[in-house]
C-alpha cells in the first residue's frame, strides 16, 4: 500500500484535501495516531471496473493509499516526531493559490511559489538537526572503539550533512544502494520522493490544473519534484453531490477528472508504482507494486505463503483479456504465459499464482 502524508502550512486546505480524497463527510477522519489523522483513500481504477464486469465477483478489493495528515499547526521539522510521518513513500505538500479573505494566509498574503521553498528549507534543517545529532553520537562513539562500520557512517552521514548545509535536499543526491540502505532507518524527510499539490480557486478552472507545473518549474527542477493542481474546496462539495449532478457540475467547471484520480495518478508517477490484478468468481483485485518488481515479490503482496511456495505464474495481459472475454478464451490463443519467479511484473498485468503449500 502507497503511504503519503499531506503536509502543509496552516490555513492551505489540506484537511478539505484529506477529506476529498478519503470520501469524509465529517471535519477528520479515520484513526488518530499520536499528533496525525490517518484514512484511506481508494485507488480510482477503470480497468478493475472493467474486470468485475467480466468476471461478476462477490467482492471488488480496489487497490488503497494510506493518507496521514498532521493534526495541529506544528512546523514541518517536528514531522520528525510522528510516525506516520516518518514511514510515508512520499510528501504531498500542499500549497495555497485560492484567494479568500475570509481565510487569511498565515504570511500574510498567498505566494505559493514563497511556501514551497519555505516548506523545502524547513524539511532540510529538520533532516540537519538529525544528521547532526547522529554525527555527535557517532563521533563520541568512535573515541571508544575503533569500526570500520561506525566510520562508513559516518562518512555517508557527512555528505549527507555538506548538501543539507548547502541547501540541497536529499532526494537530489545520487546514492549507492549501500548508502541508501545505510540511510533508510533515518526516514530522512528531504529525501521522500515530493509532489506539489497546488490548490487552485474556483476562478482558475480550468485553465489552472494544466498551467501549475509550469508555474513551479523552476522549483520542481531544483527539488526534484512533481507537481498537481486541484481545488479542494469545489471538488469536494462534487464528491457529495449524486452521479448525475456531479457529472454536470464537473463539466460546466472544465473538470474532465476528479481531484481525487489526478492525485493518485500523479502520486503512482511520481513513485513509480503500477498496478496488477487478480480475478475470479470470489474477487476481483488491484494490487500496487513498483516498477521492476519480480512476480514472487509481488506475490508476497497477497501472502507470504504464496511467495514461499511459488511455482509459476500464469500471466494474461488486460487488455487480451477484455477483448477475449475470460482467460479460458485466452489460453485457447496462446495468451495466457506461464513466467518463473524472476518475470518482471507489467503494469495491467492480470496474474494467478500457483503454488506449494
């Protein structure tokens, strides 16, 4: 499951966010853990749709992302300090583009170019403050004994600390994957993959959701990031209305997707991430994995004991499968693959694992 945390300054709409994309009614959702609010948001996914039609299950299992929001005004670098936080893939900053006197702007006017390089610095003197206590530490351990362990570290820890001092965050560093193991315990917060989400007014539909990108070009380039516009507030106010009224209210607005599916989307391009199925007359799946993930791994996605004692898997392509109407029709062509442990998944992959028990 995709974990991302919205993060934002005061007053920028990511509780409106949160709860569009949680389907909330309420002012919070879900479960509150520590100083964060948690709900899970499902994965929009036309082709599972598709699928159930198909396959007629008892059950439609959409793929889900686990959405923390910080409860609070804290700043960004007490982040640090909350779980959920920690252990996202990724950071959804939110930043504020409406205008509305009602909401005054906690800076006193609404520049979201200002807030996004402000919220990058607080997430690079957050990851400073760490690295530069686990570098005393390691300092004053080395003076007791010698290891070549601690001394590895320590020299990645300072290369670490020479970019965040010269501005630059961690997911701009090129790192070898034992470096990257070494600094994955630290859940460093400049170092998660980051996407913009630009909050639009209702006065920039639909023009705004397209021209966002090129308004933090700049910054995206420098941090490594993405970019995605929404207006929380109407979108939301959508999301309750019934199918048939929202169809039309979306479409007087320019809204040919919901703020919901661009998020996800660009949440999925952002990390990399795919999607594959499994299907049959009890469910119909979407499951998320990441680029190049071998068939057993993703098998561990659904159980443990399918990765422990897996044999093949028979591998139809979604869309041959919705042309031909059933895998049987499938295998009768030639279509259905049988591929080892090591097959590298496919994005539309429809896959049925065999196994040992």
């Amino acid at each position: 499951m995709l974990r991302a945390a919205l993060i934002g300054f005061p007053s920028v709409g990511k509780t409106t966010l949160f709860r569009l994309m949680t389907s909330t009614a309420g002012a919070r959702n879900g479960v509150k853990r520590a100083a964060a609010h948690v709900g899970v948001a499902r994965v929009p996914e036309p082709r599972l749709d598709r699928l159930v039609e198909l396959f007629r299950p008892k059950h439609r299992v959409p793929a889900t992302v686990e959405l923390a929001e910080m409860a609070g005004h804290a700043a960004a670098r007490s982040l640090l300090d909350i779980a959920a936080f920690r252990e996202a893939d990724a950071l959804l900053h939110v930043v504020r583009s409406f205008r509305d006197e009602r909401v005054p702007h906690t800076s006193g006017s609404v520049d979201p170019i200002r807030d996004v390089r402000t919220m990058e610095e607080e997430l690079i003197l957050a990851d400073l403050g760490v690295a530069e206590r686990r570098l005393e530490r390691l300092g004053q351990d080395l003076k007791k004994r010698k290891s070549d362990d601690l001394k590895t570290e320590q020299a990645v820890l300072m290369e670490c600390q020479a970019a965040l001092e010269a501005g630059t965050p961690l997911r701009r560093m090129t790192r070898d994957p034992e470096a990257a193991k070494r600094l994955r315990g630290f859940q460093f917060l400049s170092a998660k993959p980051l996407l913009v989400v630009n909050n639009l007014d209702e006065s920039d539909l639909p023009h705004g959701l397209e021209r966002s990108a090129l308004d933090f070009e700049a910054f995206l380039s420098e941090a490594g990031a993405n970019a995605v516009a929404v207006c929380a507030k109407i979108e939301l106010e959508i999301s309750q209305l019934d199918e048939e009224a929202a169809e039309v209210f979306s479409a007087d607005l320019g809204l040919m997707e919901s703020g919901l599916n661009r998020v996800i989307r660009a949440s999925y391009e952002l990390l990399g991430y795919i999607s594959f199925f499994t299907v049959g007359e009890r469910e119909c799946r979407a499951w998320t994995v990441s680029q190049s993930t071998v068939a057993q791994d993703a098998a561990a996605e659904i159980h443990s004991d399918i990765a422990r004692g897996f044999i093949r898997a028979e591998v139809v392509p979604y869309n041959s499968l919705v042309e031909h109407g059933s895998i049987a029709a499938c295998r009768e062509r030639g279509l259905v693959r049988l591929e080892g442990k090591n097959y590298i998944v496919r994005d539309g992959d429809v896959i049925t694992f065999r196994f040992a028990t």
